[in-house]
C-alpha cells in the first residue's frame, strides 16, 4: 500500500476534467487500477477497506493535484506570481503529475499543466502592472512614512531648547514611542533621521542633566539657609519678649521668602517646623495679651479716678501742699501699671496739664524770692529815685537864675520817671 494519510477534499478540479471517479476500478484483489488511453495502469491499494472506499482514496489524491494546477493558474492570471517563480511552479507540478498514482483523467491533468505556461506571458503584463502598483504604493508609503518621521523629529528639534523639563520630557518619551511604532525606511534614510531625532533627544536631556544639577546645588544653600532661619525660630518658640520677638519673627519670615525655593519636600517639612515655632510663640503672645487685656481694663479704671483728683489741685491755693500732693499722686500712677496706650494718651495729656501749671507756679515763687532778683529791683528804685530828686534839684536851681527851658526839661524828665518809679516799686512788691 502506498500513501496512507488522508488527503484534503478539493473540488475544483471536479468541474474542471470531469469525474475522477469514471477513470478508475479496483480488483478483486484490492488493487486500484487507472485508465489511460494506452490502457490501465496500477496506481496502489487500500488494505483493510472497501473498493469504494479503495477508489475513494486515489480519487482524492488525483483532486487535491488537480486543485493545485487550478489554484496555480489563478494566481498567475491575477499576476500574484513573480514569472521566474510561476515557471518554477509549473516545473515542480509536471514532475508531480508525471509521478502521480492517482485515479482520474490523467492525460487531461497534463494537458491543464501544459496549458499554464503559455498563460505566464499572457499575463505578464498584469504581474507588470500589480507590481508597478505594489511598488507605487510601496513608495507612497514610504514617502508617507518619511513624512511622519520627519514630523517626529522637526518637533524633538524643536523642542531641544525647551525649559519646560517635566512637559518635554514626557513629550519626547511619547515621540520615541511614536518613531519605535512607525515603519522602517531605507537604512541610510533610517539613520539619518535617527541621527537627527536621538541628538535632539541628548541635547535636552544634557542641558536638563545640567539644570538639575545646577538647581540641587542652588537647593542645597537654600536648604541650610532655611535650617538655619528654624533653628533660630525654634529657639525664639518658648521667648516672652513679645515686641522684640515678634519684630525677630517678621525678620525671619522675610529671609524665608529671601532664601529662594528648595527642595520642594525639604521645603515643607522645614516650613512645617518653622510654622510651629511661630505659631507656638504667637499662640502665648495672644494668650498674654488677652490676659493683660483684663488687667489693663482695671488699670484703666484706677488712672481715670486718679486723673480727677490730680486735676481737683488746680487751682493752687497752697503751692508746698500741692507740690506735696501731686509727688503722692505720681507715685500712686507710676504703680498702677499697663493701661492700653491709645486710652492712656489722653489721660497723660490731662496729668501733664496739671504738672505743668504747678511747675509754672513754682518757677513763679522762685522769681519772687530769688535775693538776687529782689536786689537788682530794689537798686532799680532807688537808681530811679535818686535820678528824679536830681531833675527836681537842677529844675529849682534853674529857676532860680531865669532858666525856664531848662527848669521845663528837667521837671518833665522827672515826670517821666516818676511813672518808671511805679512799675519799678510794684516789681520789687512783688518779692516776698
């Protein structure tokens, strides 16, 4: 028996030379016999099956060639086959067809096979004209390719120079995505292309390589600027010096926002501690205040009751008493304590009032006792004294010889300070 293996239903063939089947019996013995038109011709045996099923087999065989030879003409009328290949092909099927054991019309077979090759050159022009077509498209699609490809790299040129780092960055990974995607081109076109794409792509990753290290040694002064901007906040945390403090704080906060960015995770757990710090100070500032707050109402209260009894030594009656009495009063005031400095003003305005009028009247007592001063007026007096006695001598003397101009100037320059005499002695009354 010869081969065995099942073969493949094919019926094209069927309508092409006939049935196979009228071309063939089997023996008694079980041997399958082809007819030919120089007589039959043993072709194998099917041991162990029927004659039907014997002829069945090598009808099958005879199909499945047959097919071949029609699906080979196909292709080579729809100019699917290179010609050098389709001769190959039909040579390959005329040695199979010569070796074939196989029931069915086997001179029409080879007629068939025979029939393909003039078919080659009738249809050279369509495998011509598809691979003018192919090789159109072919092109077509390289020349669409080359577009693309350019398209990716004019943008990565362009981005080259980019500062956006994370935006670019991500960009281009997008576009390499995009080149690794795309089809080859030519191998020199390829590499020039690549050439251009992959030295675009290092420039920005160089200058980005360059920023951040640049940036890291940047946030690096940053950083111990800032550690050291905390390190003080945190020292000045638990402080009670409220004014002072708080002016260090505001001080602090400026050199923070001088300082520059750093480490954006650095930043903020340093802000964390430097927030804190001054939240913890400010937190028992207020509370301080807010206590002072109640005590300096009460303070309030006791200045604006003390305030009235400094003004009641106005007017002054008795200058030692009142001297006495405000010393007991500016005592009193100097141990009242803090008062909110915009309500106190005004009461130190009406404290200062009375303060005032008395050192007036004590720097008007001291004039009058002053020795030196009651001397120089007395001296005034008499100077004015002797002075009108004088007129008053020279007036007489002159009348007496005739002289009445002069006896005239004389008197009047006594006259005249006589009325000197009288402010002179009210001043010197004055004196104690």
């Amino acid at each position: 028996m010869t081969d065995l293996h099942p073969v493949p239903q094919a019926s094209a063939a069927t309508a092409l030379i006939g049935d196979p089947a009228a071309f063939g019996r089997v023996a008694d013995d079980g041997t399958v016999y082809v007819r030919t038109s120089s007589g039959e011709k043993p072709v194998g045996s099917y041991p162990g099956k029927s004659a039907d099923e014997a002829l069945t087999y090598f009808v099958r065989k005879f199909e499945m060639l047959a097919a071949e030879v029609a699906l080979l003409a196909a292709r080579i009328k729809s100019g699917a086959l290179v010609p050098s290949d389709a001769y190959t092909a039909v040579k390959k099927l005329r040695e199979q067809v010569k070796e074939l054991n196989a029931v069915g019309d086997l001179e029409a077979l080879v007629a068939s096979v025979e029939q393909i090759e003039p078919l080659i050159e009738g249809h050279r022009e369509a495998y011509e004209a598809k691979k003018a077509a192919e090789s159109a498209a072919k092109k077509a699609r390289l020349e669409q390719i080359l577009v693309e490809k350019e398209k990716i790299v004019a943008e990565a040129e362009s981005l080259a120079l980019s500062e956006s780092w994370k935006v670019t960055g991500d960009r281009l990974k997008v576009l390499l995505d995009e080149w690794k995607s795309a089809p080859r081109l030519e191998k020199a076109a390829d590499a020039a292309l690549w050439k251009r794409f992959s030295s675009s792509r290092n420039k920005f990753d160089k200058r980005r390589r360059t920023h951040f290290a640049a940036l890291e040694a940047v946030q690096s002064v940053v950083s111990d600027a800032k550690k050291a901007i905390v390190t003080e906040a945190e020292s000045l945390a638990s402080s009670t010096q409220w004014v002072p403090t708080a002016k260090q704080f505001k001080v602090l906060m400026d050199a923070w926002k001088a300082s520059g960015r750093g480490k954006p995770s650095d930043d903020a757990k340093m802000w964390a501690r430097f927030k804190a710090a001054q939240d913890q100070f400010f937190t028992a500032k207020n509370a301080d205040l807010e206590k002072r707050d109640v005590t300096m109402a009460t303070n309030l209260i006791k200045r604006e009751e003390l305030v009235l009894l400094i003004e009641a030594l106005v007017p002054i009656t008795n200058l030692d008493e009142a001297k006495k009495a405000l010393r007991e009063h500016m005592n009193t005031w100097s141990k009242i304590g803090m008062t909110h400095r915009d309500k106190r003003t005004s009461l130190d305005v009406r404290v200062h009032a009375v303060e005032s009028l008395i050192k007036e009247a004590e720097a008007a007592h001291w004039r009058k006792s002053d020795p030196a001063a009651k001397a120089r007026a007395a001296e005034v007096v008499k100077q004015l004294s002797d002075s009108i006695e004088n007129y008053e001598k020279i007036a007489t003397k002159s009348e007496a010889v005739g002289n009445t101009k002069k006896a005239a100037e004389s008197r009047e320059s006594a006259n005249a300070r006589r009325v000197w005499l009288s402010e002179a002695e009210k001043s010197l009354a004055e004196f104690s």
